[in-house]
C-alpha cells in the first residue's frame, strides 16, 4: 500500500511541476517586459520627431521649389506670400495666380507630419511702377515641441535652411 501511495504521490509531483510557470516566475518576466518597454518607447518616440523633422526639412525644400517656380510662372506677382495660393486643386480649373498648384494639398493647408508651416517676412516693393513681393521666409514649427519634433526651421529665397534648437523661429544655426 505505502508503494501505491508514494507511486501516486511522485506522479502528483511530476504533474504539479509540469503544468506551468509559479506566479514568482511570471512576476519576473512580466518585470522584465515593463522594463524593456520604458526603455523602447522613448526611443521609439525620439524617431518619430526625427522623422517628423526630416519630413519638415523636405517640405521646406518643396516650398522653395514650389517660390522659385511661381516666380518664374507670375513674375509680374514675384513671389507668393501664402501656401494656399501655391496649393491649389487641379480639378478647380487650370492654375492661377491665386492657386498655382505647385504645392500638395497637405502642405498647403500648413500643417503635415506634426509641424505647422507658414509663410512670413514678405517684403513687397514695387518694380517697374508694379507691386510683387520680392522676399519670403518659410517657416516649419513642431506642433508639440519636444514630442513632433525639438527643432524649427527657416527658408528663405536664398534656399538655404536653418534651425532654431528650441522649436521656434529664431532660426540662427545652418544644417549640417
């Protein structure tokens, strides 16, 4: 009888050990989960506002491209001094001055990938007895500073674009 019964106490044991995980192991790893995530997802929030402020410096290099092709189809206007009249929808009616559509809707409404967009600092002078603008400074500010993105961006007519490492527009310091 004793051999029966330490025979069913081992096999009580084995199907004890073999049914999974003590609440002390699954305390570990579940510990262990958490802090793999607090580390990731800081990172995982750090490359979305780099690429957010990659996405930004593209878009100021479309927005100048979109400047130097306005000037250069309305010279009489020089250039434009609102993003919605680079913007434009094709099925409106052929381009204007107006809306050229050079720009993609996104861009022209002045807010993509977590930066807000905008065109200031036009100087309008007038030449040959007509008033065009004849400057323009385009701008590129995190809607979230420190969570869109940690930098602001400046272009000018000159086409080069700078920073401003707080997120604003005092842009002083060149990309490299």
């Amino acid at each position: 009888m004793n051999s029966i019964k330490s025979s069913l106490v081992r096999k009580r044991n084995r199907l004890h050990s073999e049914a999974g995980f003590t609440l002390m192991e699954l305390l570990i790893v579940i510990s262990i989960m958490l802090i793999l995530m607090l580390i990731a997802i800081p990172n995982m929030l750090n490359l979305k506002s780099e690429a957010n402020e990659t996405s930004a410096i593209q878009s100021l290099h479309a927005i100048y491209e979109a400047e130097t092709q306005y000037q250069t189809t309305y010279p009489a206007n020089g250039y434009s001094c609102s993003l919605s009249a680079l913007g434009g929808d094709a099925s409106a009616g052929p381009p204007s001055p107006e809306a050229a559509q050079l720009l993609q809707p996104d861009l022209a409404s002045g807010e993509k990938s977590g930066y807000t967009f905008r065109i200031v600092n036009c100087t309008k002078e007038t030449v040959n007895n007509q008033d065009m603008y004849t400057s323009y400074e385009a701008i590129a500010v995190p809607q979230a500073v420190g969570k869109t993105g940690h930098r602001g961006f400046c272009i000018d007519m000159t086409g080069e674009i700078k920073s401003d490492p707080t997120g604003g527009t005092n842009c002083t310091q060149r990309l490299q």
